[in-house]
C-alpha cells in the first residue's frame, strides 16, 4: 500500500484550544499503520490573543498557509473579550468566509456508561448541518430614528437565503447521512438495521414565506436528486423542531437548517449528551476541512491540564469523514467510545479525576 501523505494546521487559539489541539495532533500520529497514513503538520496562528499581540485575530499568513499548503486543520477556541474591542472580531467567522467553509456539521453522539450517568435513556446519534455563510448572519444591519417622530430608534438587519447556498447546504446533507448509514452498516452498529437514513429541513416558511420558502423548496429539490433516492426526507418547523429535538432525539439522523437555526438548534443539542467536552464540529469548504470543538476557551480550567479532549479527538474523526478516510475515521470514533463505556479515565466535567493526556492516551491505546 502507498502511503498517504497529509498536511494539517493547527490552530490552537485561546485557552484550552492550546492542550486540547495537541491532544488531536497526537491522535493523528497513533493511528494504525495498516491505514497507510503519513501527517506532517504547521502551527498557525489565530485567536484574541493573537489580536492583542499583532493587530490581527486572523493573520494574512495565517489563511495563506491554510490555502496553499493544507489538506486540512484543526482550531481550539477562541476567547471572546466581555466588551467591545475595536477593529477585533471573532478569527473563525472571519476564517469560514475566507476558506468558503459553507457547512458547519455538528455530530451529537451519546455512550451509555455504567459509569456515569447520561441525559437520555437511549442512544442519540445525530447530526447537524448548518449553513455557514448567510441568513442574518450576512451582518447587515442598520439604526435609524423612528419616523413616528417619538424620538425613538429602528434597527433592522439583512436575512439572506440563496437558491444556490440552499441548494449546496441540502446536498451536501444528503451526502453525510449516506455516508452515515453506509458506516453504521460496516461498523455492525445496532443501529444500522433500524435507522434508515433521513435528511430533516428545518425552516419557518409558514411566518417567512420567501426567505424560509426558499430554503425550503430548494432544500427539497436538492434532496430529491437520483442519488438521494434512498433517503427518507422530512420537514419540521424550527420552533416544534427544538420540542420534538429534545423530546425523542433518538429519532433524528441528519437535520439541516439555515445559518441561525443551525446555530441555536447545534448548540442546544449539546446539552443532550452531557458535555461540550465531548461535542465535536466541523467547518467543511471546497478546499479544506477545518475540525473544530464546539466548547469555548474556558478560561476557568486553563492552564490545569484537565480540559476534556475528546471534542476534538472526534472532531478529528469528522475531518477524516470528510477527507474521504471513513476508516481512519471510524477507528478514532470506536475507541473514544471504548473509553466512555469503559468510564475509568473520564475528565472532572464527566464526574471523573483523569487528566486530558491521561484521557488521550486511555484513548490511544484502543487503537
């Protein structure tokens, strides 16, 4: 077998990204040889820290080595200051716009430990894929005087939806929860056998009927192409969807949602498995695939060594997904939940005492 020879950047960010992306970069350099892989690897820079010392949250030089040298990269968190800073924002937003990362994905996974107790009585395995590049979040906005002459303000915003952002959001959907069932089968998940796969549109179009309309009518063309034949195809409005999600997401395979529906339905998820310590994400573009872990830069447990590294170990895992590894991917993902259902090694947010190396290591050894 030729090896595989990959290059990834490592972008550690503030607080916690820098213990927990080492942890990943570590991951990367035990996988089985059988799987024919070869990692090389190029620290960048990005982060509020990074602002405060050089003017810029995402240097130039920063993107430049992503486009030109990279396969993929892994980011750790990102320190928001408590008020306004000018000329600063957030390092990733800037980042997805730049690298055309229009899909933000969001796997929700729980493992039933006797070890420590979990949200939900049943497994969930989930994902959600959110549009990344428009929807209000265009940042469009404006205040004026309110022409009644009260002596009070407007302020209105920009929500954008697109045919074509629509279109590529929905399809690339479609394409994850194939690949999903396509997985469990090979893995002999228990799921496999009873959980076909399903693609759920989320949107509002009964109150905003042209720019949810749209979303909704162009999800549903997309998703109803030849390859997607076998997929079951669904629809919730977004405000049942947050009932229905938290009430039986054991239900749920894939939902895909715009930009700011995706943002609060992927954030809330995460509280159905436990932890933002174990809730990984990916930012999936043309030309590079940036895994990044949904927690923050918790600055409360900075610097202690105790950060929970398996976001990011599974962030890892999704990269892979996406770079076309599925069995690179599905070794990372078999041996992060060996590690949970064992429930020795768990860090302090899991109940446990473990260190994030000791986790990482646990976690290697299953390999």
């Amino acid at each position: 077998m030729t090896a595989r020879s990959l290059r990834i950047g490592l972008i550690p960010g503030d607080g916690i990204g820098r213990e927990v992306i080492p942890a990943g970069k570590k991951i990367l350099e035990s996988l089985p040889s059988s799987l024919g892989l070869n990692f090389s690897f190029v620290d960048l820079d990005a982060g509020y820290d990074c602002f405060k010392r050089t003017g810029a949250a995402l240097p130039d030089k920063t993107v430049e080595i992503l486009q030109k040298e990279c396969d993929g990269a892994l980011f750790g968190a990102v320190s928001s200051p408590t008020t306004k800073v000018a000329n600063y924002s957030s390092p990733i937003v800037a980042m997805r716009k730049r690298l055309g990362l229009y899909a933000n994905v969001r796997p929700c996974k729980t493992v039933l430990s006797p070890a420590f107790p979990s949200p939900t009585k049943t497994p969930i395995d989930l994902v959600i894929v959110r549009e990344n590049t428009e929807d209000l979040y265009v940042k469009e906005e404006r205040t004026y005087p309110d022409p009644s002459g009260d002596g009070g303000q407007i302020a209105e915003a920009i929500k954008r939806i697109s045919s074509k952002a629509s279109w590529r959001i929905a399809d690339i959907a479609g394409q994850i929860a194939l690949r999903r069932h396509k997985m469990r089968i090979a893995s002999g998940s228990e799921v496999s056998h009873t959980k076909s796969p399903m693609v759920t549109i989320t949107h509002k179009s009964n109150v905003l009927s042209q720019t949810d309309g749209l979303f909704r009518s162009t999800a549903r063309e997309a998703l109803g192409q030849p390859q997607f034949s076998s997929l079951k195809v669904e629809e919730q409005i977004v405000d049942s969807m947050v009932y229905k999600l938290f009430l039986q997401p054991e239900y749920y395979d894939v939902i895909v949602a715009p930009n700011l529906y995706g943002d609060l339905l992927s954030d809330g998820s995460a509280a159905l498995v436990g932890s933002l310590g174990l809730v990984p994400s990916a930012n999936v573009g043309e030309g590079i695939i940036i895994g990044e872990p949904c927690h923050g830069s918790a600055p409360d447990i900075e610097g202690r060594g105790i950060a929970n590294p398996i976001a990011t170990i599974r962030s890892v895992g999704v990269m892979l997904e996406f770079m076309d590894l599925p069995e690179a991917a599905e070794a990372i993902y078999k041996a992060v939940d060996a590690n949970l259902i064992e429930g020795k090694l768990v860090t302090p947010d899991l109940g446990g005492q473990a260190t994030t190396e000791e986790v990482t290591n646990d976690i290697i050894k299953r390999f």
